[in-house]
C-alpha cells in the first residue's frame, strides 16, 4: 500500500489537531488521567489523523501562506476552546458539589491544615471527580463526544472561521455548573442544614456543651450516610449533566 501525503492532507491534519489539542488539553479530563504530555500529543495526532482518513477531511480553503495559516489555525483553536468549555461546565458541576459537602460535613478543615501532604485536600471533592469521569466512561458519554467531534467538523470544516457565540449562551451554560452541582448535593447538603439547625438549638439550650467538638462526627456520620444513601441518583444528574454538555455544542455549532 503507498502512502502519498499531499499539501491539502498535511493542512488537514494540522487544523483538526489543532482543534483537538485545544478541546481536550484544556478541559480536565486529561489531568483526570494523569497521562504524561507526551503520550497526550501522540495520542491527539493519531486521533486527528483517523479522523481526517475516516472522514475524508479537507480544509475550507489550503493557506497559501503563513499568515493564513496562522489564522486559521487560531480559528480551529478558538472553536476547541469553546467546546471544552462545555466538557469543563460538566465536571465543575461535580467538583462544586465535592466542595458544598466539604464545606458542610467539615472535611474543609482538611484544606487548612493537612500534616501528611502538607497540601490542601478536598475529600469530597476529590471523590466526586472520579466518579464523574468513572460515569463519563461507563455512560459511553466518550463515544458520544466522538460523534459530537465529527459532527463539529461536518457542521465547521477545518479552516473555516467561526461566528463567536452570543454572551448569553456562554453564561447560561456557566449557570448550569450551580444549578447540577446543587442538585447533585442537596440531600446530602440540606440533611446537614438540618443538622446544624439542632446543633444550633441544643448550643442554645446547653452551653456548657463543646458543640463544636461535638458536631464533627455527628456531621461526618450523617454526610456520609446520606450521600451513600442517595448515591443512586447520581446516574440521572450525570445524564442531564451530559445532555447539556452536548446541548451546548449544538448551540455554538
């Protein structure tokens, strides 16, 4: 079999790893996998260059010189860049959560002072990222960004300038990540609000009481029973959560 790479192919393949780098070397999901940058830069070049074979993939127009190179390369930059947004919203929604119940069941103090590390440790937090990248592969959501990936360069093809979307878009999208994270906390969230009101009353009523003393296991016991409680309802919010990862895409597109 004879490979022949033409000028139209090589531009081909430089725009779509172009596109690539910025999408998936700026949303978490390659820090969640603690691959080293070199394997990551093999592995966006071979992606690129099955997706240009596969999809018969050829730029809006070839540059004629470096300028236009140049730009459009920014341009495939610029477009990954928004759609990582997406993928980043998804798992902020995840972390805030982590940090809610950090911050409620008292695993924050942690953060101030960990002898072991000496670093800051969100528990919570910490455990909600490895379940949404354990719910992002076991939900197949990785084969659907593949298709969301070719559905982009149907829709933009590689070269061609996008329209910036509408500030409105970018916020909405940026409210989700409360919105799901709240979700995805609140039994857990309110049971300890609940907590904290008796806790309150009984400070009141007996203050010769170390309630603070006292209220970190109670806290720490009720979080974590609630949470493995309702950890069922995860798969649901991670469904919507998804959804609007995807839903956005096909708003900037």
């Amino acid at each position: 079999m004879i490979f022949t790479a033409t000028v139209s192919w090589v531009t081909a393949v430089l725009l779509c790893s172009m596109r690539l780098s910025a999408l998936l070397l700026m949303t978490p999901l390659w820090q969640a996998l603690g691959l080293p940058v070199r394997i990551r830069v093999i592995l966006i070049a071979m992606l690129a260059f099955s997706l240009v074979s596969g999809m018969q993939l050829v730029p809006a127009h070839v540059p004629t010189d470096l300028f236009g190179l140049v730009m459009s390369g920014l341009g495939e930059v610029v477009l990954g860049a928004l759609m990582a947004f997406g993928i980043f919203v998804a798992f902020a929604a995840f972390s805030l959560a982590g940090n809610l119940l950090d911050l409620q069941i008292g695993f924050n103090i942690a953060n101030i002072f960990d002898p072991t590390t000496r670093s800051h440790s969100p528990l919570i937090a910490a455990l909600f990222g490895m379940v949404a990248l354990a719910l992002f592969f076991t939900m197949d959501v990785h084969h659907t960004l593949l298709r969301g990936l070719a559905f982009s360069f149907e829709k933009i093809p590689l070269g061609q300038m996008l329209e910036l979307p509408q500030p409105m878009l970018l916020a909405r999208q940026f409210g989700t990540v409360f919105s799901y994270g709240l979700m995805l906390a609140a039994p857990a969230f309110f049971c300890l609000f609940l907590v904290e009101i008796c806790l309150a009353v009984v400070s009141r009523n007996l203050p010769q009481l170390n309630i603070f003393m006292l209220s970190v296991p109670i806290k720490i016991v009720v979080g974590l029973s609630v949470l493995a409680y309702f950890s069922g309802h995860f798969a649901s919010v991670a469904t919507k959560v998804f959804g609007a990862m995807f839903g956005y895409w096909e708003d900037i597109l």
